[in-house]
C-alpha cells in the first residue's frame, strides 16, 4: 500500500486543493464516502473511496463538457450586455 489508509478531511481537501469546509459539504451530502470514528466524531475518508470520487467527477465533467460544447466566440463573450451610446446632446 502507497499511503495511508484513511485520510482526514484536512489531507482530502490538500489532495483535491480546497478547503476542508469543502469536503465536509462533500462528505455529508453523500457525495464522498466517510466514516466517523472516535467519541468526538472524526471523519475518515478511505483513500480507495477517494479516488473513486475523483475518477466519477472526471467521467461527469466530460459527460458535461460533451453535452456543451465549447464554442470560439465564448472566450470573448462578456456577461455583461454592450453597452450604449451616450447622448450628447
């Protein structure tokens, strides 16, 4: 075995480069896998459980990227709307 077996949420969330705030939203949504342990309740994310996670957001993000597409003129698309002429008058 590589590394640990279980890692906190803190060591997830240096993996996946986000906050440990983060992978708490995560963990109890249910979108990643974890078992508390001790009288305090600590989380533990299994290292096999995170991986799976990361191979899923990979299969839905190029689900998402098929379904919409990236279109050139995006790159220059502003959210904001063109702005008019003033009157000068």
């Amino acid at each position: 075995m590589a590394g640990p077996r279980f890692l906190t949420l803190a060591d997830v969330a240096e993996v996946l480069n986000t906050s440990s705030a983060q992978v708490y939203a995560l963990v109890r949504r249910g979108d990643l896998p974890a078992i508390k342990i001790g009288g305090r309740g600590q989380w533990r994310v299994e290292s096999a459980q995170l991986e799976e996670f990361i191979q899923r957001m990979y299969a839905e993000t190029r689900t998402f990227v098929d379904e919409h597409p990236y279109v050139e003129s995006e790159a220059g698309v502003s959210a904001s709307p063109p702005r008019q002429p003033r009157d000068r008058t």
